[in-house]
C-alpha cells in the first residue's frame, strides 16, 4: 500500500470556524509533512513531523494547529483562518533511515481543496 | 537556505518530440533531486529522482541527468505522449534536513 489519503477532499469553512483536516498513511513511514499550495504555484513547507514529534515548523501562523496522534495519522486543525489562507492542502510522507540509506522520497496525498469565506 | 530554479515555466511539444526541463540549484549541501509530475486536482507525484553520488538515471522514457559542480540538473521525456501533459516540479533537498525545496514548476502541454 503506497497511498496517502487525507479527508475532507473539499472544505468550506468561515473564518470564526474550527475545523481539522486529517491525513493518514499505513506505508510504515516515519516522517509526515504538511503543505499548502496556492494555485500555479509549488507546494510550500508547513510542517515535518519525525517520529511523531514536531521538527520542522516553517513560521507558520498559530492558526494552523498540527497534531500527530500516532505514526500513521497526522492532523492540521484550523481556527480563526483568513481568506488568503484559501488553498489546496497536502499531506506527504516518508521513510527515514540511518544515513547511509536515508532517503527522501516523500509520498503525497491527493490533497483538500480548502475555501475560506 | 535552498533556491531552486526551473526553467521554462511553460514547454509545449508535439506528441513524439522529446521535452526537456531544466534546474539549478545554490546549495552545495543538497544530495537528493526528486521530479514530481502534478496532474489537475491531484497531488504531485515522485517519478524518478537522482541522489549526489550519481550523474545519471534513467526510466524508460524518462532520464535525469545531474552535474554537481555546476549545481544543476535535468529532466528528460522522450517519446512524449499526450497524457505526459501536467505540471512539473524539480525539487533539491539535504535529506539529513529532512526537507526539500521546490522550483516554480513546468507546464508541459503535449499536442497529439
């Protein structure tokens, strides 16, 4: 199995709501990153989480809340959002190794198309 | 940090013609340059990547070629067919980091 998927696949939201996207993988991997992506342009790093903690949060406002509950969910919860932060979510994940065989390669999830009126 | 640049932002080719994108990159740290192929309503997707030690790989119509100490590195699609149209990211990473850094992408049209 070498998928990701994440839910909702579309999410409308107002912005005093609170909401949480949810992504899961069952590949083993121990390392899992948020994304958001704005349209015609490259994804742009959140969040790495390794071995379930928090090693990488990229000056993201506090209004994005990750969470990863165990090593095959990650979750992003939502509060108080902004229009600008209207954009498609994606969630990777990949295998971590020693440093002779580490790799990179990071597997992707279909994403939520998220609106923020 | 990393500063990827990928060039063309747009690239259309006839079917059968081969496509060639192209990136740099700044930092000489980096070790690991995956390819993803973004299709419309779909997250990207790994289609070959290339790590520092090696100049070359190839996967069936699919070839990366690498030069280290000019800090850039290619794509190659030959044979290309219509359903090889999508968005193109070269991306460059320090795996011991743990990330990588995107370039803007590639709009690759191919015309039958």
């Amino acid at each position: 199995d070498t998928e990701v998927t994440q839910t909702p696949k579309h999410l409308v939201m107002g912005m005093t709501n609170k909401k949480s996207l949810k992504c899961e993988q069952h590949m083993g991997h121990r390392a899992m990153y948020w994304y958001k992506q704005k349209a015609k342009k490259p994804p742009e790093l959140m969040f790495v989480y390794s071995y379930e903690k928090l090693s990488i949060n990229e000056s993201v406002p506090s209004r994005f809340s990750p969470e990863c509950p165990n090593s095959s969910l990650l979750n992003l919860h939502l509060h108080a959002l902004q229009p600008e932060d209207s954009a498609l979510y994606l969630c990777a994940s990949s295998r971590l190794g020693t440093s002779g065989g580490s790799t990179d390669t990071q597997y992707f999830g279909p994403g939520t198309r998220l609106t923020v009126l | 940090g990393e500063n990827v640049e990928q060039h063309p932002s747009t690239l259309s080719v006839q079917e059968g013609d081969s496509a060639v994108i192209k990136c740099t990159y700044s930092d000489s740290a980096s070790n690991y340059f995956p390819w993803y192929k973004q299709e419309l309503g779909k997250g990207p997707q790994l289609i070959i990547d290339i790590r520092s030690n090696v100049g070359e790989k190839k996967d069936q119509r699919i070839a990366v070629t690498l030069n280290k100490t000019a800090k850039h590195f290619s794509l190659h699609i030959t044979e290309t067919q219509p359903e090889d149209s999508a968005v193109y990211f070269c991306a460059a990473g320090n795996t011991n980091a743990g990330k990588s850094t995107f370039g803007d992408g590639t709009t690759l049209t191919v015309k039958p």
